[in-house]
C-alpha cells in the first residue's frame, strides 16, 4: 500500500469512528467533574473517560491542558481504530507531566518550594534547568583510572563519605556519557551503581550531580526527597515571579500490550518523565500523527512492539532520544521535524544510545523519510538492525555533545542491508569536551564495526570538516555509490584497522563526488591496504576526485610509500579506481570557484546561473542547471558572466575565453569535447595568425605581441569575438 493510499484509509477511519462509534469528549476548559463526556458537556479529567472500546474516539478540547496520564490497556481493530484527538479551534490539548511549583521561601540566593512526588525534571518559564552539578556546566574532573564499577582520581579533596548517594556522570568513551550513583567514596575512589558499559580512560571528564552540595549556580536545582523540599537558584528575578514545573509523571499517553490499533492525532505532549507517547513490547500498529513532543526527559516517542507510524510531529528539548525504536521494529517515521534534542550530558537514558533525534536500536525494518534534524547531542539518525531504508531526510548540528558518531550511522554486525539514500547531512563538527586525547574526527555518514552489506547511496555531505564518509573496520560487502562529498578534510575514509580480526573486506565505492577545497585535503584515505589479513579492498571505480589544490593528494594511505598519492600513482599502485576522473586537473585555483547546489524537495530544482560554471566533465554550463530531487551537483564558478544567447542555445556554448577584454593573455575555458581540438586566432582580415592546440579545460594563450584591435577565437566550428588592448 502506498503512503498516499495509507493515509486516505486512515482518513476514512477517522471519519468512519466519528459517525458509527462512541464519542467521549473531554475539556479542562469547559468541562465538568460530573460531566457526560459529550460535546455539549464533555468530562473535564482524562480519568473519567473510563472504557474506551474499539471504534471510540476521544476528543480532547483546544486550548485544554491535562495533568494526568491517559493507559489504554485495550485497542481497536484494523476496521475500528481507537482514536483520540482534538476539536474546537486553538492552540492543541496539551498533555502535560509536571506540576506546578509555587510559594517559594528564599534562603540566600536559593530558594525552596514544599513539593511531594519523584522529581525528574525541572522548567523555569518553560525552559528546562540544570540539574545541581559539581564542577559546574562546561567543566568537568578528570578521572585518574576506572572500571565498570569504580572510577579512581587523587585531585578528589572532598571526606570520606562526602558523594555517597550523588549521582555520577563519566565519559566512558568517544561516543558516550555514562552515569550511575555512588554507593561509596573513599580516598579518591569512587564506586558505582549499578555498573557502566564501559571502563572510562584515564584523562577523561566526569561530574557529580543531583546532590544539595552542587546546588551552588544560576539555573541549578535538586530535589530533597527526604523533606519534600524543591531547592532552585533562578537566573534573574525570584523563583516566585517565574512560571515553574517539576516533571512527575512518566508519561502522557501509555499503551499497554493489548492497546492495538490506536491513532493519536493533534495533541502536544510536555515534560513527562519518560515519554509523551509510550507503546509496550506487545503493542501493534499505533499511529501518531501532527503531535507536538516538548521537554520529555528520557524519549519523546518510545516504541516497542511492531507496524506503528510516526508522521507529521515536532520534537522540541527532548533529552534522551526524540524517537526510540527497539524490541521489533517495522516502524515508520516521516515527516517529523527534530530540534535542540539531547542537550544535556546526564540526561536522557545515560549509557551508549543517547541523545539522538531518532535511534532505531536494532530493530528491523524501518521506513525513516523525510524528516528534518537540527541540532543534536549525538547522531541525527543512528539506525542499527537490518532491512530499513533511511532516505530523503536532513541532519544539521549533530554531535554537540560527542564526536565519535554521524548525522547518519549505522553499527555492529547486526546491522545489514540497510540503505542511507538521498539524505543530506551538513553543519557537523562533534565535541571533543571531557575526552583526554580524543583522535576520532567526525563523518558525516558513518558505517561503524561489523555493518554489512548496507549501501549509502546518492547521499550529499557538505560543511563537515573533518570526514564526509567513514567506513569502519570491521565491516564488509557494503556499497557506496552516488554519493557527494564537497568539502572535508578527508572526503572517504576507508579505515582497515590495526588488528588481524577487524578485517575489511569488499567495500565497493563507484561514481562518488569527493570534492577537496583546500590543499591539505584529499578525496580517498585508505589505511593498511598492505596487509591482505586486514583489509580486503571491492572495486573502487568511475568516480571524481576534486583535487586542483595539491596533485599529490588524491589518495592519502598513511601506512604507505609515498603517502600522498597523485591519482595516477594510485591507479597504478592499487589496480583500482581505473575510469575514476582527476576532476578539474590543472585549473586557475586562484580564479575559479567550486560551489554545491543542493536540493532538499521532493521535486526537481531549477537553479539559475549568473555565471559560466564547468560540470565533472568540463563541460561548459551557462544559464541554469537541474538538480533532483535530494541531492546536490558541483560546478566550478569561472566567474566570468554567461553569453548572451537566445533560448536553448545558451546550453550549446562550448568554449568561453575571458577576461575580454584582453591585454596580455587569454584564457579558453572549453567543454571536454573539444580537448585536443585545434584554437585558431583570427584577424579582423579574415588571417590567422596564431594556432595553438587545446590541451586542458582551461588553456591559456598568450597574445602579448598581438596589435589592439578586433579578433576572433576559432574552435571546431564556434567562433567568440574578442578585443586585445
């Protein structure tokens, strides 16, 4: 079934619940505690709609917000789904997980609010606070050495006993920040519970948090459980002239395992402790769609169980991940808009999946399309299992908090046939804060240990200035075709690992675009091709490499003699990349202009062009140029205007000559056509009096000794009028 016709049987079910099955309308608004639950006098609390029966529908009024949690334990059927949604007009329902905080007593520059409940979170005027901390924001302790369950640093000056029962954050690797709760401290050692993943390297941050000694910074707060007492240091102002809200409920919407068949549709979720929209493993075919998800602490959408779709919704502040997909899979996620998720170290889920726009955690195949990611803690989309598709989406400002991930990855050798298809990812750097000696640069498409047989495939990566494309160790059979890199330091990096086991065997690389814009850049890095145990190379062929800047730094092998490589000695070394062009070899670096035209729509973009540009293969382009539908094409700026012409012609024109006019030499700016095509400078008397054969795209002529006047350029059968000085 396509998507359109999807959508329009999702449709007919909405409007067929509506007429045929029952209504329960509920507004915190207009509503009543002893309301009927229908329109004309709807319930005022969701905990009054009682059974809810497949077929129902529950109406939430606009501009209601609701501080509960509404559990179906229940579904629908394919015929009758269970819907709940919104009616009037307005701003959406809101669902919301936090209560307010008021009546505060100041005390110094804190202040505390009596508050009973399991504290998860904490807003000041709708923007989330920070936790108590020690050091505070942006500074972090080194830790000496560590294991699973201890970390040990001799800079700790605080009593024996002094963490106990403090919460602890370490950066456990390149990638991750771990966070556990100390059970005891003594002498600089601190130990942990429950264990860390992973056993941190000395050198790397780590802090202590939620603890009333921290408390001691603008926008910190802690909960005292033990008194009921909410401690808070506003910014500006006093805690009492802020609108102030503490998370304690885990989520707004749960579906237990028998909840099938549900459609949540038009409701704004707010800072649950867990999730807006939580499904159970056994839950099936749920539908979320043109929802709104704002401050959740651990996920925005967390789903288990199979065939459920997430479309049309915005993710605003969520810590950990804005969508979770484990246990099953066949999930869909389109459409959806991702900003500012995982902006914190500990927060989130903690351990090694954390803060990305959407994780898919080994589960099977997803369908994850079209949706747009700016500015995330760790990856844009981390898609780890098999058989998905991952197409037509953009990652912007990913990695802000870690450096060792992608805008797009994929990991581990559970992790197959999948395809990364028309995505664009751009504006990534990563974070390297709290790691001691940190090497991993950060890619812009990632396939990490052991993947297999997935593609990345018509993908663009731009402004990432580290690495376009990383091919870990480890992995095998994967494809990387059609892709554009414009840009990086390193435009493919194909990384063959130091040890026998981390083989990396037949990675086919075709028609790619690896575009260097600085002398100190290559297209293509390939390490330990020596070693037939490592590194098993696929077919590398008809690609691009974009390299004017420094003819040796085509191919970089760092384990090799030499290790910058122009194209032709690698060609010749390695037997590979036979058809692959030098791409614009020999041109003026000082006058001409590489630029990317990316498009981001689903249809074709026409961009116009002021200029004259040169395409991959020298040829001339004047006027515009198409380019599909996500996906981006590299031409070089001449900057000389385009010629005048007249309808279609103008896309005819094989040769410019510039400047013109001319005093001491000129320049043949010429398709690929006409290489080895003989230029003949005509007088105004019809004579020629100077020949010279096109040897490159770009072919200097000098016309020093020529007279002023009016000359002519002849090649093939085109002719340009130029004037010398």
């Amino acid at each position: 079934m396509t998507m359109k016709s999807f959508s329009s049987f999702i449709y007919a079910a909405l409007i067929s619940n509506a007429l045929f099955a029952g209504n329960h309308y509920v507004s915190s608004v207009n509503g009543s505690t002893v309301g009927t639950g229908t329109q004309g006098n709807p319930y005022k609390n969701l905990s009054q709609v009682g059974t809810i029966a497949a077929g129902d529908t529950v109406f939430l009024e606009c501009g209601s917000l609701f501080r509960e949690t509404l559990t179906l334990f229940s579904g629908g059927t394919s015929g009758a789904r269970i819907v709940i949604t919104n009616y009037g007009s307005g701003a959406k329902p809101v669902i919301s997980g936090a209560d307010t905080v008021q009546n505060w007593t100041q005390d110094g520059t804190k202040y505390y609010a009596t508050f009973s409940g399991t504290v998860k979170n904490f807003f000041a005027n709708n923007k989330e606070q920070i936790i108590a901390r020690t050091p505070n924001e942006g500074i972090y302790y080194q830790l000496d050495s560590a294991q699973t369950t201890y970390l040990k640093d001799a800079a700790l000056t605080q009593t024996n006993g002094y963490w106990n029962g403090a919460k602890v954050c370490v950066h456990t690797a390149q990638w991750c920040w771990e966070k556990s709760t100390v059970s005891t401290y003594q002498n600089g050692q601190v130990n942990y519970s429950p264990a860390l993943t992973l056993s941190a390297i000395g050198g790397y941050g780590y802090f202590f948090y939620d603890k009333d000694s921290c408390l001691n910074a603008a926008k910190e707060w802690y909960y005292d459980s033990v008194n009921s007492k909410l401690w808070f240091i506003p910014a500006n102002g006093t805690a009492d002239e802020l609108f102030c809200e503490a998370s304690v409920r885990n989520a707004g919407i749960l579906l237990q395992n028998n909840a099938h068949y549900v459609t949540i549709s038009g409701i704004r979720f707010e800072k649950q402790g867990n999730a807006g929209v939580q499904t159970s493993n056994q839950t099936q075919h749920a539908i979320v769609r043109d929802c709104e998800f704002f401050g959740q602490y651990n996920y925005g959408v967390y789903t288990r169980g199979k065939y459920h779709l997430i479309e049309n919704c915005r993710f605003d502040e969520v810590d950990g991940h804005g969508v979770d997909i484990n246990a099953a899979g066949n999930t869909e996620v389109s459409h959806c808009s991702f900003k500012n998720i995982g902006q914190f170290r500990n927060s989130g889920i903690g351990g090694q999946a954390n803060l990305s726009a959407i994780a898919v955690n080994f589960a099977d195949s997803c369908y994850l399309h079209h949706n747009t990611i700016d500015s995330v803690g760790y990856c844009g989309i981390s898609c780890d299992g098999a058989y998905s598709v991952v197409e037509k989406n953009t990652a912007s400002h990913c990695m802000l908090l870690n450096n060792d991930g992608a805008p797009f990855k994929a990991f581990g050798g559970l992790s197959h046939n999948t395809v990364f298809r028309n995505n664009i990812a751009y504006d990534t750097q990563g974070n390297i804060d709290g790691t001691y000696n940190g090497t991993f640069e950060t890619p812009g498409l990632y396939f990490d240990n052991y993947v297999n047989n997935n593609t990345f495939e018509n993908n663009t990566v731009y402004n990432i200035p580290q690495k376009g494309i990383f091919q870990n160790s480890g992995s095998s059979d994967n494809s990387i075709i059609g892709n554009v890199v414009f840009g990086s330091t390193v435009g493919l990096d194909i990384n063959g690992g130091f040890q026998v086991n981390d083989t990396l065997n037949r990675i086919e690389v075709k028609q790619n675009v690896l575009c260097a814009l600085n002398s100190s850049s290559y297209p293509l890095r390939q390490i330990d091709y020596f070693n037939p145990n490592v590194f098993e190379q696929g077919v590398l062929d008809s690609n691009y490499y974009f390299q004017p800047y420094a003819a040796n730094h085509a191919v970089l092998r760092p384990q090799g003699t030499p290790q910058n490589n122009t194209l032709a000695v690698w060609q010749s070394f390695s037997g590979q990349d036979e058809h692959t062009k030098n791409a614009f070899a020999g041109y003026n670096t000082l006058s001409m202009i590489p630029e990317l035209f990316v498009n981001p729509t689903d249809n074709d973009s026409v961009f116009q062009l002021i200029n004259l540009y040169l395409d991959l293969d020298s040829n001339v382009v004047c006027g515009s140029i198409t380019v599909s539908a996500y996906y981006s094409k590299v031409l070089i700026n001449t900057g000389q205007a385009c010629i005048t012409s007249i309808g279609d012609e103008v896309n005819q024109i094989r040769f410019t000559v510039f400047p013109n006019p001319a005093d001491d030499k000129i320049t043949l700016v010429c398709s690929g056509t006409l290489i080895n095509t003989p230029m003949n400078l005509i007088d105004i008397n019809g004579r020629t009096i100077l020949s010279q054969l096109v040897s490159t795209p770009l072919t200097e002529v000098n016309v020093s000794n020529l007279l002023p006047g009016i000359y002519f350029v002849q090649i093939s059968n085109e002719v340009r009028k130029i004037i010398i000085e």
